[in-house]
C-alpha cells in the first residue's frame, strides 16, 4: 500500500509553544499527520512540496495544541463556580457532600461522560484530575476517558465526613490493591491535603506512589486558614512544606495545587526537590485567596504550569485561567507574556505529568492533538490576538475553540 495514503495535511495557522518566553508561528503553514502522529509541520509551500499529491484540509483559523489542564476535580466539574468561600468552610458545606454523590456509579459515568466532553468542547485534551475518594467512580472515569487523563482516587484519613473517609484507600493493602488494578500511565497517587492525612497515611501514599514511579498529586499551601490549621496538626513540622518533605512525599514526579502561602524556606525546598507546581489562578481568585507569587516561582527556578481547579476554579476552560493569569498578575505590576501563557497552559503541563515525548506542542513524533482557534492573525499582531482569544463571559470562552483534533481526528464534543 501506498504510505502517503494514510497522510492527512492540515493547512491553518500553526501557533507551536517552545518554552516560557518562545513559540513559533506560521501564519500559512501544513501540520502532516500520519496514523494519528504527527510528521512535520511548515510552511505550506515548503511542506506541500514534499506531499504534491496529497489531499489538504483547509482549516480557517489557527491550530494550537490542545491546552492540559495540570489541576483539577472531575468530580467537582457540575459545581464549578457555584459556590464560594472560605477554602475549608467550602470544602464542608459544599464540595464533600457533592462528592459524596459519587458512590453512585451510574451518576459517575454520566458526570464522566460530561466532564470529558465539555473539555475537548472548550480545548482541553489533557490533563491530572482528583477523583472523590470513591474507587468505582475513579475506575469509570479512566474507562470513559477522551484525550489523555491521569486520574486518582482522593485519599481522605481524617478531619472529614465519615461518609467520605469510610470509602477511602489509604490503608497500605487498600491502596497497594488500587495501584494493583489500574492503569499506571493514567493513575496519579492522590492523597487529599494534609489536613486529611495522619503522617503514616502520608508516608504510604508516598512509599507506593515511588516504588511504583506513579505520578502523586496534592494540594499546598492555598489558604492562611489551612496554613494555620496544618500547624496545628503537624506541630513536629517545620513548615506546611515540610509535613511532605519529612516523609519523603516530594519529588519530580510530584504536582502540588496552590503553593501560594509559602516561606523562602519552602521555596528552596520545591526547587530542591524537582516539584512541579500547578498554579490556579482563576481558583485562588473566586475563594478569595493569595495571589500565586510568580515572582518567586521565577527566583527560585521551580517548574509549574496552568490549571482549572474546578470546581473552585469558575470554568474548565483553559483561555478562562489565561484570562485571570493575565488580568491578576498584570494587576499587581508583575510582567506576564503571551509566550507564557501558551506555554504553561500546554507543554508545561505535558513535561509535569511525563507526556511531553508524546504531546505537548508540534513536533514529528508526537500526537496531532490540537486545537482550532479563529483568525489568522499577522506576525505583529500575534501576541494582541492571542490576549484578544482569551476575553469574554466564561460561557463565550468554553465555546471559544472551532474544533477539537485527537490523532488527527476531529471530535465530536
Ligand atoms: N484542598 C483540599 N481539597 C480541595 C479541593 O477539592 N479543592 C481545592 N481548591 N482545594 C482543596
Ligand atoms: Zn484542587
């Protein structure tokens, strides 16, 4: 058979991320994909060139991969932006009894089932998502999975609702049993935050997440009250930071949410240790705490990427968390580029969670995961266009993408 018969030619805009100050973009170019992988991408005459006779797809607008979205709650996605507050008072009143509901399998797959279609609807192909603490809803979510999740079980000891706590794994033989069962490329050990956490519970989340080399996912350090709070709890600790560092919980397989109430002792530490930091912006906006200090992100050369936190975070839409990482952090007189953005809201969060070989942005090799956006803006116009994709409502901005590409095929949200 004829090789050139399974290659598909996308003509479009490409907008290609680099890294945090660099991305190319080729306002007539050929993205060349081949059984779901992408071969080269170019200028059109130049690609065109090598493929005379294959058939190209016209594309009106501007290709960009497909955003990952390094936090967020699947379960929380039906709440997103509904309630406000506090962070613990928020997480009692409202967020545990949601989850709550879902011990109740045939709730999970519909719920799944949305979450991954609003997703792609708004852009997003991939990502790392808390589950509640239920195994069967977590399972459900890894079977209907579209685009490329990696999911895990929350981990939930103490400080919490029995009907929560009674259902999670957090015992050695319950989790090692987990871990046993599901797919490792798409499981992320989850334990809650501290405060849900005795250190013994911390210490097996982390002991099985290692010797199975499994991505683990926590939270960090998002509000004073929890800072306080974990104190309290841990008064043997040095720090919030140090409650995971002590137990050996922190590595370059690990993705902390938040990190915005940290001490330069902390900091030193993340960078230490190869953390990854999933900065929320838009989250920490609509529960009323800190701004992200990216200044020191930036001092201390720790490596972090955008992220939804649905369902504090107001939408899954990662041009929605672009909007408030612009709006918050030019606000308090911090430069901010479109370079970075395109960057941390893509590759960045495929290099966290080990996907940056496969995905991430266009490269011959790896997945043709992208996305459509309109216009096909001039070069100097480039940086202004892509702040111009990220206004409107939240509801606009959800539906701001034309389509949605997975290996090449476009999707049906
Ligand atoms: N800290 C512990 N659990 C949660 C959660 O579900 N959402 C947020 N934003 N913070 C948390
Ligand atoms: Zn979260």
């Amino acid at each position: 058979m004829n090789s050139t018969r399974t290659i598909t030619l996308f003509r479009a805009g490409l907008l290609n991320p680099i890294d945090s100050d660099t991305w190319v973009y080729i306002r007539d170019g050929i993205c060349a994909v081949s059984k779901g992988r992408i071969i080269q991408c170019g200028p059109t005459n130049k690609i065109y060139r090598q493929f005379p006779n294959i058939e190209v797809i016209s594309l009106d607008g501007t290709i960009m991969p497909g955003f990952t979205d390094l936090h967020c709650h699947w379960v929380q996605h039906d709440v997103q932006g509904v309630y406000s507050g506090e962070l613990l008072d928020w997480l009692q009143n409202y967020i545990w009894p949601e989850e709550r509901r879902f011990i109740n399998e045939s709730l999970a797959r519909e719920r799944a089932k949305a979450f991954y279609s609003d997703m792609l609807r708004a852009g997003t192909v991939m990502g790392l998502s808390f589950s509640s603490v239920h195994v069967g809803a977590t399972k459900i979510a890894l079977s209907e999975m579209r685009g490329d999740w990696i999911i895990g079980n929350a981990l939930m000891a103490v400080n919490a609702p029995n009907y929560l706590t009674s259902h999670s794994c957090h015992r050695y033989d319950d989790l090692r049993s987990v871990v046993d069962d599901v797919d490792g490329s798409h499981y992320a050990v989850t334990p809650r935050f501290a405060p849900n956490l005795r250190a013994v519970d911390l210490r097996i989340a982390a002991e099985i997440a290692s010797s199975r080399s499994l991505l683990l996912q926590t939270h960090l350090a998002e509000s004073k009250a929890e800072v306080r709070w974990v104190k309290e709890l841990f008064p043997e600790a040095k720090n919030y930071t140090d409650v995971y560092d002590r137990i050996g919980l922190l590595g370059s397989r690990t993705v902390l949410a938040h990190c915005v109430e940290l001490d330069e002792t902390e900091w030193i530490c993340l960078a230490k240790r190869r953390a990854w930091v999933a900065h929320c912006p838009s989250s920490n906006e609509a529960l009323y705490n800190s701004r992200m200090p990216l200044e020191r992100l930036r001092q201390f050369h720790v490596s972090w990427a955008l992220a939804s936190d649905i369902g504090a975070g107001p939408s899954h839409s990662m041009l929605h968390v672009l909007q408030r990482f612009f709006a918050i952090h030019e606000a308090a007189g911090v430069r901010v580029t479109s370079e970075e953005g395109l960057y941390r809201s893509t590759l960045a969060g495929a290099q966290a969670i080990g996907r940056d070989k496969v995905a991430g942005n266009f490269m011959p090799g790896k997945r043709a995961d992208f996305v459509l956006m309109p216009g096909r803006p001039r070069q100097n116009e480039l940086s202004g266009w892509f702040r111009d994709l990220c206004v409107g409502t939240i509801a606009e901005l959800e539906h701001r993408p034309l389509g949605t590409w997975l290996g090449g095929m476009q999707i049906e949200p």
